[in-house]
C-alpha cells in the first residue's frame, strides 16, 4: 500500500506543514573477503615486523576506573579525544554531574566552553544528543535494548516522553534494533533517566566512542528454525557493557564507536558482517559455542566486512573474549584521523595474527582457542520475510511483524503499540534493523482481531508493498545536523512515485541516509541512496544523491558499490524506475497520459 501525502507530513518541520528483504541466497559472511574501500587498505604487517613499542598500551587507568590516554600519546588528536581529555565524560552520570548541568540556562551553558562541550558531545556517553542546528535546546535520546526486545510498560513510558514534547516529540526504530526518542529539553533529563531506570532501560553508553546496542535475532525464542536464542547472550553483553546501567568506565574512552551482534538463525537478521565482533554460533568438539568475526564496519571513505578471527569461543565465555578484544582496541587504537579510528584500521596495521595474539593475551587464561572448522549456519537458506503472520514454535501462537514507515513512530503509535502487546499478546515487542515491530506470543483465535486493528489497517500494515517493506532511511535533515539531505519524507515520496511507474517481482531494500556517516547502511542495500548538494541543470546548488547497487545480507553478504554519482533528487524516480527495470526484473506499469 502506498504512503499517503498526509502520512508524509510526519516526517517534515513544522515549517514545511505550514507550506504546504527477502529473496536473498546465503553463503558464508565475511569469509576471507577482503575489505571494500574507497581508499587503499595499509598493507598489514608480519608478526616480526611489529615493533613492540607499538604494541605499548596507549591510555593508562587513573582515580574512578576511568582510562585516560597517556602524555605521550596526547599529539595530533581528533576533536572527541580533546574533549575527553578535558573532562571525563562519564562523569557526568557516575559522579552526578548532569543534575547540576540540567539547571543551567542554555545561554549560560554556551557561554562556557566546558558546558558547551558537556552538551554537544559528553553528553552523548548518556546517549543525549543536542539537535543545535534544527532543534536548539532539544535532544536525542537513545536508549540501550538488548536484542530489540522491549515492553508495553518501557514503550508507553517513552510514549508519554515525547507525547509531552507535543509536534518536537517522536520515536524511532534504528538500524541497530532500538529506540531512539527526540524533543527531549535539559531540565527534564535527570526525571527522564530515573524513569528509563524505573521501567529497566537505561540510555547509558548509547552514542561516541562506546559499545553500542547488542543486536540479536528479532525471532529468538519464537523462531521454528532458530540456531540459538540470542537473548541470553546479548543481555550479558549489555549487562557487562553498561556494568547493569551503573556505567562501566573501563570501555566507555574506546578510539571509536564499536558494533556487536549475536548470531541465531540462518537468516542473518543482524547483518554480521558490518559489525566490529560477530558471534557465529559454531560446535566444536561436541560443545556449542561461536567463532568469531571482527573488523565490519560503515565509514564515509571506507567500508569493509567482518573477517574471521580464527577464534572460538563456548557459548558460555562471551564476555571474557568480548572484553579482551575492547580491551585491545581500547589499548592499541588510533585515535587522530578520525576516519582511520575504526577497529578494521588497527587489525589492518597489525595484520590478523597480530591482532589475534593481542586479544589472546588479554584473556583470563591467556589462551584464545582456534576457530571450529565450520559454522552452523545453512549456506543454501532462503532468507525469510518476518513482516506479516507467521507460526511460532510453541504450539496455538503466532508472531506478526508490522512495518513501520521508514522507522518513525508518534506517541499515539507507541501507546496503541502497547495496548496491542497487552491485548493480544504477552506484553512484549520486538524491534528490528530494517526499523520495523514484531508482536510476539498472539493466539491464533486472536489473529483476525489483530489483523483487524485500526494500527494495522491504517499505519502498520503487516503487508506492505514489496518496496515498502524493504524501505530504510536515516534521521536526514530534519533532526540531524550532519545530514545533507531530507530522507524520511523522501524515501517515501519517491517509492511511492516509482511504484506508479514500475512492478517489482520481489522486495528490493532500499535505504536512505543523508550523509556519508551512512547511518541508513546504504552500503548493504539493494539500492542505496547517499546524500550530498550537486548543481542541477539550472546551475543551482540542490539536493541530491549517490546511488550504490549491489549490496547482499545473508551468508553471501557484499557491500554495495558507486552505481551513479550526485543525482539530483528531484530526477531521482525514473531513474530508479530505470535501475529496478535493468537490474531487479521490475515491469513498467500502463500509465494514463494525462498522469504526466
């Protein structure tokens, strides 16, 4: 079903009111692939060749817990290592310091360059991110939810957030299976955290240079076919992250951010391969467990895929090997350029082994076990479509998966939302990386009820158009600074333009994102759409976009290449009509004249 111009308006300012996957084959992730690059890797060094004043950690522990990096390694630092030289970020939730920064006027705050940076970027360590640019005195928050899995009680708390903020308030689903909340003001953030505290969320370690939410299977535990449960697992993971949302200053001053995921089923829902430590599960010897996949990673000037540590792990000991290896890049990483910052640069600078032999010294016993000879998960798997009702392995329940347009939600939505979960199923809901809900646990007498539901019928669809459900798209513009271009609203508009054009025989996955920091993943895109300004043929400065093609998830996973630079928006429709034609079997519709 096509988006309406009215449910377009959700994704535009106040201003701009007032004018007016599936289908995808599997092979092995990561496997050995070298690096895709828009720059040329550093040739990785033999394990002779390191000097071992480099393999010298680079930051040291002081008073707190909190590390620092050291004298000598203070030169030719990116901005974020300055700031948080300056002061410790952390402090401001472990020692209390964002009660007494919350009551101070934002005239004052910018008048001081320490409260400044407080709010501009320290603040980010508890996930609170200042919209200067568009939204002066208004934040992002961006809460930590393991494996996408959240309550009706946690989703009407944050319903009622940003129902409070009136047309500055909304939600997001994010690409890393969370939510995102916005129009939050300064003086209500210490209340906002005692009430994600009360509710078990925590914002904690969402955002800079920390760990961010450990992504698992959207089905665990429902799933027919599921390898493993992720659940257990990427709880730990947020537990030790996070030290249990009391803050864990030992890896929260890393060289950059850091992605992690755990592996459950043969559809590679979590997308392993752009993630900094994967968890495949693998046997060995007779015991469950995972080798391990380190370095994928999304950057403006480069994007590489998950390689194989060559390192098993029982299912039992995640948290050790994932603190050795936080530990190793914390120790070791660059942190000048802040394009080269990302784990993939060190193992490249090191080489694999190197690297390897670094983690394995960091571990309790000194010792990192080779990996198991083979995964488990089924090369040949047909990865499946999640959005709409499906059958759960406990018998007389269902899951249906809803598409949320473009990830955004209203306060109405998320208490409807609630409701839904109550009513018709325990009370829980799943949130995924393609920005959509799956309501668990529904009765199959309950079905028709549900599927009857004005939410669904209007809003959620379970059956979106093969275009729709496959639809991704970043922030963009209207919330955030670095964004070059509109994507919301624009993502919608356009698929909606294309599809009155053209008939596509499967899902094609079409992500948005309005910078090169690609947060909308464009790279694992069908089509990818990356915004920048180019000149139109007027001559005149627009917006517009790179177009990239070719990216697979599964277990034959490759990220996208260039297809075609600096498209004006504006001429984007029959060129995508054109490209979905040549490339992905769509059929051009019969058209009216007078629909010109």
């Amino acid at each position: 079903m096509a988006a309406s111009s009215a449910s377009l308006q959700r994704f535009l300012p106040p201003s701009a009111h007032a004018a007016s996957s599936s289908s995808s084959r599997c092979r092995r992730p990561g496997r050995a692939r070298a690096a895709v690059s828009s720059v040329p890797s550093p040739s990785p060094l033999s394990a002779g060749e390191v000097p071992a004043e480099r393999l010298e950690p680079r930051v040291q522990e002081r008073e707190g817990g909190y590390w620092v990096l050291k004298e000598k390694y203070r030169t030719g630092l990116n901005p974020q290592e300055k700031v948080k030289i300056e002061k410790e970020p952390m402090g401001l939730f472990m020692e209390g310091g964002i009660k007494d920064l919350a009551k101070i006027p934002m005239e004052e705050i910018d008048a001081d360059k320490l409260t400044k940076d407080d709010v501009d970027v320290r603040l980010k360590w508890l996930g609170l991110f200042h919209r200067r640019k568009h939204q002066y005195g208004r934040f992002m928050m961006r809460l930590k939810l393991p494996n996408g899995v959240t309550t009706s009680e946690q989703t009407r708390y944050l319903a009622s957030v940003i129902e409070a903020y009136g047309e500055d308030g909304c939600a997001d689903v994010t690409t890393r299976q969370n939510w995102q909340i916005r129009g939050v003001t300064l003086p209500d953030v210490p209340a906002i955290l005692d009430g994600l505290r009360a509710v078990g969320l925590t914002s904690l370690q969402s955002g800079m240079d920390n760990v961010r939410n450990p992504v698992g299977n959207p089905l665990a535990g429902i799933d027919p076919d599921e390898i493993v449960d992720t659940r257990p697992y990427t709880n730990l993971l947020s537990s030790y992250i996070t030290n249990n949302s009391q803050g864990n200053p030992t890896i929260t001053n890393l060289p950059r951010k850091w992605n992690v995921c755990v592996i459950g089923s043969h559809d590679l829902y979590e997308h392993p391969h752009i993630n900094d430590l994967a968890y495949m599960p693998a046997v060995k010897d007779g015991k469950f467990g995972f080798n391990l996949l380190v370095g994928g990673f999304i950057s403006p000037k480069r994007w590489g895929e998950a390689l194989p540590l060559d390192a098993w792990v029982p299912g039992d000991d995640i948290i050790p090997v994932c603190k050795a290896i936080l530990e190793a890049f914390r120790d070791l990483g660059n942190r000048g350029n802040g394009q080269k910052t990302r784990m993939m640069w060190l193992i490249d600078e090191l080489g694999m082994e190197v690297f390897r032999s670094e983690v394995e010294k960091r571990m309790p016993n000194g010792v990192l076990e080779r990996a198991a000879p083979e995964d488990l998960i089924d090369k040949a798997w047909e990865r499946r479509d999640y959005l709409g009702v499906h059958p759960q392995k406990q018998e007389g329940l269902s899951y249906v998966g809803l598409h949320v347009p473009v990830g955004r939600l209203q306060a109405s939505d998320m208490f409807e939302l609630a409701r839904l979960a109550d009513e018709y199923g325990s009370g829980e809901l799943r949130l995924t990386v393609e920005q959509n809900i799956v309501l668990p646990n529904v009765r199959n007498e309950r079905l028709d009820a549900l599927l009857a539901e004005p939410l669904l019928r209007e809003r959620l669809s379970p059956q979106p158009s093969l275009l729709l459900r496959g639809l991704v798209a970043c922030t963009g513009n209207q919330f955030c600074g670095q964004a070059i271009i509109e994507t919301k609203a624009r993502a919608l508009q356009v698929t909606r333009d294309v599809e009155k054009r053209v008939a596509v025989p499967r899902t094609v996955r079409m992500h948005w994102t309005g910078c090169p920091n690609s947060c909308g993943q464009v790279q694992v895109a069908d089509i990818g759409f990356m915004g920048c300004l180019t000149k139109d043929a007027d001559g005149k400065i627009c917006e517009a976009a790179d177009i990239f093609v070719g990216g697979r998830v599964g277990s034959d996973s490759h990220l996208a290449d260039v297809y075609r630079k600096a498209v004006p928006c504006k001429d984007l429709v029959p060129v995508v009509a054109d490209l979905l034609v040549e490339r992905f079997g769509a059929v051009p519709r019969e058209r009216e004249e007078d629909e010109e």
